[in-house]
C-alpha cells in the first residue's frame, strides 16, 4: 500500500507542546490567563503603555507621538516594553491590562478610575475621541474612517498571521497555504491601490487614525519592511500604495513612534523604553 504523509486530524485536538518546531513554539498555548505573577511598572505620565515595536504596538506610539506633535500636551505617555518572546504578556499585570495577552495595553490614570484599553484599533479610537484629533468631525467622515480602521483590524490577521507566518516563519514552506494568504493578500492591497488612486489618505485629505493603523502592516509591507516578501507579491505594482506609504514614512512623528520599544534592527532606531520627549531628540 502507498503510504501517506497527509495529516489526519484526530477525533479530540490535543496540545503538543514538546511537538510544536514553530518560532513561537515557546509562547502558543491554547489557554488564557496568567502564568506568573508580576506588577507591572508605573512611571509619572497620565498614559502607561505596555507595548512593543511590532505594526500593532507601533500603531499606538505613533498616535502619541502625532498627539504630542499636534500640541496635545497631556498626551504625554511611559512606555514599558513587553517582551512577548520570553512570556512577559502571561504576567497577573499585564493580564489584567490586557485579558486576551497581547500588546499593545494602555492604562490611562487621567480618569477618576485608572482605564485599561486593549486591541490597537480600540487605543486609537479611545486617544482620537479624548484628544479630538486624527479622526474626521462629521458623522460621515467618521463612519468612513471607522470602516478603514475596522477593516485593517480585520484584514491584517490574513497579512500576518495567514501570509506572514506560512511565507516568513513556518518551520517549512506549505504551498497550500501561501498560495491561499498570497491570493489574499494581493487582493487585498488592490482595495488599497484602487481606494488611494484618488485620494490622499484613506478618508480623502486628511490623515487620521486608519491612516496610522494601516500604515504599519500595509505601508511597511509595500515598502518592503515586512516578511522580504516585495519581490514575491509584486508590490511595486501598488503604486498609489507606495505613494501614500512613502508619504507617511516621512512624517516626524512616524519616525519618532517607529522608535519607541524597539529593540531589534538598526541601533540608532531603537528606544527600549521612552519616559521623556528627550529621549526620542
Ligand atoms: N488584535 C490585536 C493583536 C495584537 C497582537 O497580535 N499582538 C502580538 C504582537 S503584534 C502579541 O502580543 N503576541 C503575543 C502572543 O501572541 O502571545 C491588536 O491589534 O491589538
């Protein structure tokens, strides 16, 4: 008889750990809740953010650091790094932050009781509304914007999760679900190019929270920061992308955000924690 490699599920799933050969093998886990008791840190600042320097901690420096440039004084923030590769998302403080373990977690103790926000798209939208600042005044403008931010929010798990982790980080390379994420992801950056081909920012001329939330994923990808995958999707065809994405790349605030919790890459671009203004100058 020919023998089969193909996998055949089992009647109940069961949790392999000693199994799992993938990057992030020693974090996965099929349960929530807290592994280990610790507080976490708390500097001066109204804002604490628990976060690190990936596209959905980014999202959120950089709306500070926009919020800051735009003169909103009281937008001032701590930032503490997680390190979500050694567990540190599985901390009591962080879970209580944060339910679902996953940067980036706020805390705003400008309230009459501290108030934690978790997900990105909820952060930007809470700092949008308490500083009336990157989000459009009229009730249209505002379901446009809505709709783009909320759409990343439910796109990007294709980009990252779904392409990104079979192209860039699977133990092996499956062509099954490449092709699949490729497919989708290449769609997806055509709603984008066809969408900007008549406009400046996603909700006409001005720059607002979807502007910042997709930036990170889709910007970064179209620019060829994200999974070495340009080449493979073609981006260079996304040329209203590419213009938005290279527009934005520019911005002071951008730059200033993309810095903060990094610990990876060019040393000059990291901040491993950022309690001060100066410690971005
Ligand atoms: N939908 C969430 C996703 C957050 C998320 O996936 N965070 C990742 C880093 S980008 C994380 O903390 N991963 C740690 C883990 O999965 O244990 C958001 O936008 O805030």
């Amino acid at each position: 008889m020919e023998e089969t490699t193909e996998y055949v599920p089992p009647k109940v799933w069961k949790w392999e750990q000693e199994n799992d050969e993938g990057r992030f093998a020693a974090i996965n886990r099929p349960i929530a809740g807290a592994t280990h008791e610790k507080d976490l840190p708390m500097g001066e600042h109204p804002h604490q953010l628990y976060s690190l320097a990936t596209p959905n901690g980014v999202k959120v420096t950089v709306m500070l650091e926009e919020l800051l440039a735009a003169g909103k004084k009281e937008a001032e923030y701590d930032a503490w790094i997680i390190d979500i590769m050694s567990g540190e998302q599985f901390g009591s403080g962080f879970v209580a932050a944060n339910p679902n373990s996953k940067i980036p977690a706020l805390v705003d103790h400008s309230q009459s009781a501290p108030t934690r926000i978790f997900e990105s798209g909820a952060i930007l939208l809470y700092l949008a509304e308490k500083f009336d600042a990157f989000i459009p005044e009229t009730l249209e403008g505002k379901a446009e914007c809505l709709s783009w931010l909320f759409w990343q929010m439910g796109s990007a798990p294709y980009l990252g999760g779904g392409f990104g982790h079979f192209y860039a980080y699977a133990p092996e390379k499956y062509e099954y679900p490449i092709n699949r994420f490729a497919m989708e992801v290449k769609r997806q950056l055509d709603v984008l190019d066809q969408h900007l081909a008549n406009r400046e920012f996603f909700c006409g001329d001005q720059y607002t929270i979807a502007d910042i939330a997709i930036h990170p994923w889709y910007g970064n990808l179209v620019l060829g920061s994200q999974y070495d995958a340009q080449e493979f999707l073609a981006v260079h065809t996304y040329t209203h992308v590419q213009r938005w994405a290279s527009g934005i790349k520019e911005r002071n605030a951008v730059k200033r955000g993309q810095r903060v919790n990094k610990v990876w890459g060019n040393e000059e671009k990291q901040l491993r924690e950022r309690h001060d203004a100066a410690d971005l100058d």
